[in-house]
C-alpha cells in the first residue's frame, strides 16, 4: 500500500489548537482530517472513520476505527476513548461527542503516523532506559526485516515510527529499514 506510505511520509498537520489551561498544543480530528484531505485526493484514497460504543464492566467507552482504503485494498487502527457520562459541564451527548473525537483523532493519528508527544526533554534518558530502548528498536527493525505482505510491513512500519517518538535519527534507521524491505518483497 505504497499510497499511505507517500502520504504518511508526506502529510504536514501541525498542532494548530492551544490549550491555555495546560499550556500546550495539539491537533485536533478536524486539523488532521483538513490536512490529509488533499493528500486523499492526491492518491485516489478514502479514509472512514467509524465509532462503536462499547463496555468493560462497568466503564464505558467509544472505539473508533480509522480505515485507509485504495481500490480494493484497506488498512485499519483502531484507538479507544472512556467516557464519563457524567463530567462536569458538559451534558450526555456532549461526554460521548467528546470521546467519540479524541477516539476517532488517536486513530488516525496510528494510521497516518502522527506524534503527539511531549518534547524530547520528559522522555526518561537514564542509561537504563537506552540500553531497553536499544533492545526494542532491535526486535522493531527485526519484525520490518521479516514482513511477508505490504500489510504486514507497514504494522511494523507504524509500531517503529510511534516508538521513534519523533526522534529523527531512529526515524532514519527504520526508514531505511523499510525501504531495504519494500525493495526484496517487490513493492
């Protein structure tokens, strides 16, 4: 699916909305939706977006799922939101409209690589922690390297990325990992 690739690699959907209570910004659904449309058209591609209401106990929570479709082929990820039907200021509907977009916008963040991450200064850099983080982008690259199907390369292709959390040199090395992969498995 060489299309969600090209716009994953090509898709700019910077954290246009700030948040003057907690100080940060972030992207919303619609700036992500915004952002990708013209890609979509670009490369005759569809992107659905879903919501299912669903319950564990007695928590109560909305997954959505975002489905990336080309032609006859199609690729999905699915993220989920609780919902606290009884959240000061806001009524019923507006708990379910709220988790239903925080679902459907972590979704589509999986799906089209997205990082929406704190800046690199909170990520625990003890030497601990780097060794274990070595030890994971091994067994990361490892599944890219033994992908079959353009399927199966691009959920190791996701998994590397989200783990890469932005940092641009392990970005490299699973690009290139992927890139030397897509090569032998001809697509």
């Amino acid at each position: 699916m060489k299309e969600l690739i090209a716009i994953q690699a090509e898709l700019k959907a910077p954290k246009g909305q700030f948040n003057s209570f907690g100080k940060y910004s972030y992207r919303s659904c619609e700036d992500i939706l915004e952002a990708v449309k013209p890609l979509l058209t670009k490369y005759n591609a569809t992107i659905l977006l879903t919501d299912e209401v669903k319950s564990v106990g007695e928590h109560i929570y909305i997954e959505a799922t975002a489905i990336f479709q080309v032609k006859d082929t199609s690729i999905s990820v699915r993220a989920q939101a609780g919902i606290n039907p009884n959240r000061k200021g806001m009524d019923v509907a507006q708990s379910y409209g709220s988790s239903s977009s925080y679902s459907r916008k972590y979704a589509l963040a999986g799906l089209l690589l997205l990082d929406d991450n704190k800046d690199a200064d909170t990520k625990d850099n003890s030497e601990e922690n780097r060794h274990s983080d070595t030890k994971k982008l091994d067994i990361l690259i490892a599944n890219i390297n033994k992908a079959d199907s353009i399927e199966e390369l691009i959920e190791a292709n996701i998994a590397a990325y989200k783990f890469a959390n932005g940092d641009e040199s392990i970005q490299r090395i699973v690009l290139e990992a992927k890139d030397a992969r897509k090569e032998e498995i001809g697509v």
